[in-house]
C-alpha cells in the first residue's frame, strides 16, 4: 500500500481540499508540506462548508493525526483562529489530532506589512500575492534570520533572534517609510499566542517515521499548484515554496522513497488568479459563463478568478515536472450544456509551434494556443458517481484529455460534495 501525495497541476485552485479529504477516509495521517495560509481548501461535508488555510483537510475527518510540516510558513494568529473557528463547527482539535513541526518558521505581522507595502510600490505590476506574508516569511528563512516554532518555548531565547530578524526588517521599513517594529510589544505578543500554539509542537520527522514503519497510511497535501512553483512555474508570478510533490519529503522530514503515488488535481477547465501569463484565458461571454457557473472566487482573498479553456500543454508539463502518476479531474459539471468545448494543444510563439511554455516571461506573455475542438454535452453531469453515468461526448473528452497529458484520470469529482467522485484507481493500492 502506497503513501499519497496531492498537488495541484494547474495554477492552484483546483480542488484538492476535497480530493484530500476524500482520499483522507483511506488514510491515517494527513500532512501539510508547503505554502502558507495564502492557501484555501474548500471543504462541503453533509452541507457544512469548511474553509481552511493552515489545517490539513483531514482535520475534520475524526480519528486521523493532522500534521503541519517544516515546509510550511506559520501565522500562528491566523492558525488559532481558524482552530476556533472549525471547533465552532463541532470540529475538536487537539494535540492529539494535530501536529506542528517544531522547525516550522513563523510569520509574523511585520512579513505581512512588508508583503503589503512592497506590493503597493509596483503599482500597477503587481505579483499578485494575497498580502499575508508569505513570501517575506520565506526569504526570512533562506536567509537564516526567522523566527522558529521552537523559539517560542523559551521567550528569553527570542531576544538575539529578533534582535537579528529585526535588524533586517527595520532597515527594509525605513526605505518603505513605515515605523520600526518595537520589539517589547512584539515580543509580548509572541508570548501570549505561545500558550496555544507551543502545545501542539513536536519532531514531525520522528513521529512521520513511526507512523510509516508501523504501516500507516500517510497522505501528503500540497497547496498552490505546480505552476506558481517558485522553480518550475511561470515566475516571477509564482508562490515563494516549492509546490510539486518532491516538495513533500523535504517539507515533512520523510525521505522520498516513502511517496508511492503522486495525485494531480486538475480542473476540467482552467483558472488563476492574480498576474501572469494564462495563454488559454477566455475575456468573453464564455469565460465569464464558466466562471459563474463555477463559482470562481478565491477562497482566500474573494478575488475573482481568471477562467480559460482546459491547457492540456501546461498540464502536460506539470505532470513530467511533478512525477505526476495520475490526475483527479475535478468540476466536469461545469461544462454541462456547452455546444462546443476547446483544449489546448500545442502554444505559438513568434510564428513556431512549440510543446511546452518556455521559462522566459516574455515568452510566455506572447504565447498564443492551439485548440482542439469538441462536442460539448446538453445532460447534466453533476452527482454522477459512476462512468454509466456521464454523456458519450463527456467520456470522449476525458479520454482525449488522458492522451494529450500522457496520464490516466485516477478520479473523476461531478460537484462539491464529498461522495459525488467516480474512483477509477485507488492511489493508495497502486
């Protein structure tokens, strides 16, 4: 039986928080492994709507051990409230139900004023972040100044760290024109958030081993997608981790022979949101259809999403890049009662087809794809849980789609609903 890793195939948004936590009834642990809570996983179980950003999707399920990598930036803030507000829903978290990394970095509220203010001063060239931080979180980290999850357990040991960290930041806040962070105040504040966060700190690594060795079932779950990876995607509009599955050994301390199947979830369609390159982007009556139908809006920050024909290309690549061995595909629905639908090919660029997008932005930001064209589908496809189920023209398309991304569609989502998924193999018995 395998260990599972789910990553995103596309520009995020896909639609792992169900597909995780579907795969999660079969698991026995879930892990976080990157990102920030930049991320957003939409849950719907028997009509209540969770939406988490830190928290590992199989929180909500009882009887699995959540955990919270070394590869993920931490707002411990933002992790208390989002504990609270899933305890409001009858959702019990405790440390025995939740791990964090005790090597995990922190981001604190001068990341995010920075991420804010760096942002405001490109004007109209924006990356696109969401504002929280990440990014001055992870930069704080390769440059060996961050604040850990461990520095919390003794608050005098914080001084030489912040002494440092700020050293950093307050000359970076001068040059922006913000105050200095007073260092009492944040030091204070670290020690009141301490007392709920340090309880649920410990050695991932260690406990990963032991869970691994004694046969558990580990599911590891990424956030963003595979084309805002900060070495694979389309910078500099990307996120600030790594987000393709190799990214789950380093960002959880388990080495990489423990990951046996590696799960891509991809739209039936594609989105993003924020700046950047998107050749299959639709500005017309037909994008904005899909994304009304689709109801896209970042779960995150509500900004809309930018909505375009399915780009079997990009996939293609995320998919080799990745080590991608099978895709759930997610938000078939969606195409439900559309005459004609369009994939992606092959791009143009200056006149020369070419297979793959090219590392250079202005390469990216010219080119131009190539479609194939299909027969859309009038029947409803929402709820299906059964191939029996779905429109002739609806398998063809899934079938097509299989050939031109060079990977077979492992699981099939028809609505948001944690049971409405066709199982076409199981990741975990691969």
């Amino acid at each position: 039986m395998s260990n599972v890793a789910v990553v995103g195939a596309q520009w995020g948004d896909e639609g792992k928080g169900k597909i995780v936590d579907w795969l999660s009834e079969r698991a026995d642990v879930v892990v976080r492994f990157q990102g920030g809570h930049n991320a957003g996983h939409t849950l719907v179980i028997d009509g209540n709507i969770f939406k988490l950003s830190l928290l590992p999707s199989g929180v909500v399920r009882g009887g699995k051990l959540s955990v919270i990598g070394n590869g993920v930036v931490i707002d411990p803030w933002a992790l208390k409230g989002e504990i609270d507000e899933i305890a409001a829903k009858g959702v019990a978290v405790s440390p025995d139900n939740l791990l964090i990394a005790e090597n995990a970095c922190l981001i604190l509220p001068l990341h995010r004023e920075l991420d804010q203010a760096r942002e405001a001063a490109r004007g109209g060239q924006t990356i696109g972040t969401t504002g929280r931080g990440i990014g001055p979180a992870y930069e704080d980290k390769v440059g060996r100044r961050a604040i850990r999850m461990c520095d919390l357990s003794s608050l005098a040991a914080l001084d030489e760290r912040l002494d440092e960290l700020l050293l950093h930041h307050n000359a970076l806040r001068r040059g922006f024109g913000i105050a200095d962070v007073n260092k009492e105040e944040l030091k204070a504040e670290l020690g009141d958030i301490a007392m709920h966060i340090v309880p649920y700190c410990g050695a991932v690594w260690c406990r990963l081993n032991r869970e691994r060795r004694s046969g558990r079932r580990i599911l590891f779950e990424g956030a963003q997608g595979s084309m805002l990876d900060i070495d694979h995607g389309t910078y500099p509009y990307v996120t600030s981790s790594n987000t393709v599955a190799g990214q789950a050994a380093a960002g959880s301390g388990i080495g990489p022979g423990a990951i046996g199947y590696v799960l891509g979830i991809t739209k039936a369609y594609t989105t993003r949101v924020g700046s950047g390159p998107f050749p299959t982007e639709l500005d017309d009556a037909i994008g904005c259809g899909l994304g009304e139908r689709g109801h896209e809006f970042g779960t995150v920050t509500g900004r809309r999403r930018r909505c375009g024909w399915f780009d079997a290309v990009m996939v293609s690549q995320a998919i080799k890049v990745g080590g991608i061995q099978g895709i759930a595909l997610t938000k078939l629905d969606v195409l439900d009662g559309m005459d004609t639908l369009k994939v992606c090919t092959a791009y143009k660029i200056d006149g020369h087809e070419v297979d793959h997008l090219p590392a250079q932005a202005a390469e990216q930001a010219v080119a131009q794809p190539v479609y194939e064209s299909f027969d859309g589908w009038q029947q409803s496809t929402q709820g299906a849980r059964s191939w029996a189920e779905l429109p002739a023209s609806a398998v063809k398309y899934i079938r097509r789609i299989e050939e031109l991304i060079e990977a077979p569609v492992a699981l099939l989502s028809t609505s948001p609903e944690r049971e409405d998924t066709i199982l076409v193999q199981d990741p975990f018995t691969v």
